[in-house]
C-alpha cells in the first residue's frame, strides 16, 4: 500500500449557474440521484486511510482543507473530449474553459506552494484533437492548456496530468478489483482495458506566451 496522503474531488462549476443542478444530479444526490459518484470515490479512498473530500467551487470563497494542502491530489472533475478547452459539469450542465478552471481553483483556495499533483480527471484529456471538428476544440489537450495555464500563475512545484481514452467516473468492480478503469466500445460492447492510471500521462508545462498589450506595441 502507497503512502497516505489527501485528496481533492474538485468541481469547477458555478453554484449560480442555471445549469449546476446537472452537476449536482450526477455528481452527488440532488433530485434523488443515485448517482453519487463523489460519494463512491471519497468513501473508497478514505477505506485505504487517505484524507478525502469533495470541494465544490463557491465564488470568492476558500476552502479550508484545499487551502491547508501543501501536497496531495487534486482531481478536476467533469466530462471532456479530446482537444476541448473546456469539460462539462454533469452532461448537459455547464461548460468551463480551462482557464476558468485555473482561477476556481485558485479562487478556492489553491497555494502556489502547492507541491502535489493535479489531475484532470476527465474522459480524453490527454489527447488532442482536431479544431476543424467544433468551436469548443482548440486542438491541444484540456490537460495541456489547464498545466500551461496554471504554471504561467505561478503553480511551479506541482505536477499535472491527464488521461487517455474513456474513464469510469468513480470506483467500479474490475478484473484487478475495485478500480478506476479504461474502457471502449468492443463487438457492440463496452469492455474494460486496464486501470486508468496506466492511462494516465503528465504533462510537462510551459510558459503561455502572452499577447502583448497596446503600449507594449507601441515599443
């Protein structure tokens, strides 16, 4: 068994957008969801000894345990598609760029101290995609743009990863146990491919290059 450590389900999504009950709904247990998969991943990470917790975005507003977190794991929640700025809160809910990513989650309460590893823990967010497809893809992965991002802030001692293919959405039953698993359509059939973390891929940031303001022009 790995060392303990803490670890953050963290959702990006306004709380006064029209559209939070679709995170809510699938996310924990408003209108009477079963869904809960919050629930499921903190319960199975708190039976291994980990400090667990679900942080949701309040505007303004920090949060005293990601705020106390000097290490650990951050995983960004919600459903993304390869090559997309932004991931969906709930399906049909709202959608958040990666940049607005970045500021909740510093808004929250995030230290640029903060020494542990963010993941993007969203279907495809490691892979790119092609721009000519949608409005909505930019081509770099949503982990790429969200690491880059967060680096150009300031956050330099973390690590930032995303994830290849599609990833249960909470722990599920498996042929190596109880898991986060990979999984693809086979002969009409969804079959499971490994763990997710072996899916899992880091990404190195870089400085985003900025554009220059109207006086910086003018030099």
């Amino acid at each position: 068994m790995g060392a303990m450590s803490n670890k953050v389900q963290f959702l990006p999504y306004d709380p006064n957008n029209a559209k939070i009950a679709f995170a809510q709904y699938e996310y924990g247990s408003q209108g009477g969801s079963d869904m809960d998969k919050l629930k499921k991943d903190i319960d199975a990470a708190k039976a291994k000894g980990h400090s667990a917790v679900a942080v949701w975005y309040n505007p303004k507003k920090k949060h005293p345990f990601l705020q106390s977190m000097n290490t650990g794991d951050i995983y960004i929640r919600g459903h993304g598609m390869p090559g997309f700025k932004s991931i969906e809160g709930g399906r049909g809910g709202e959608r958040v760029d990666y940049d607005v990513v970045a500021d909740r989650l510093i808004e929250s309460g995030l230290k640029k101290t903060f020494s542990g590893k963010i993941k993007c823990y969203n279907c495809h967010s490691a892979e790119s995609g092609d721009p000519a497809t949608d409005p909505e893809c930019l081509g770099p992965p949503f982990a790429r743009l969200v690491a880059d991002e967060l680096f150009s802030r300031g956050y330099k001692h973390c690590t930032f990863y995303g994830y290849l293919g599609r990833i249960d959405s909470f722990v599920k039953d498996g042929s190596r146990g109880k898991h986060h698993y990979t999984r693809d359509v086979q002969g009409g059939k969804l079959v499971e491919l490994g763990r997710a973390s072996e899916a899992r891929i880091q990404f190195h940031p870089k400085i985003k290059m900025r554009k220059p303001n109207f006086f910086q022009r003018l030099f």
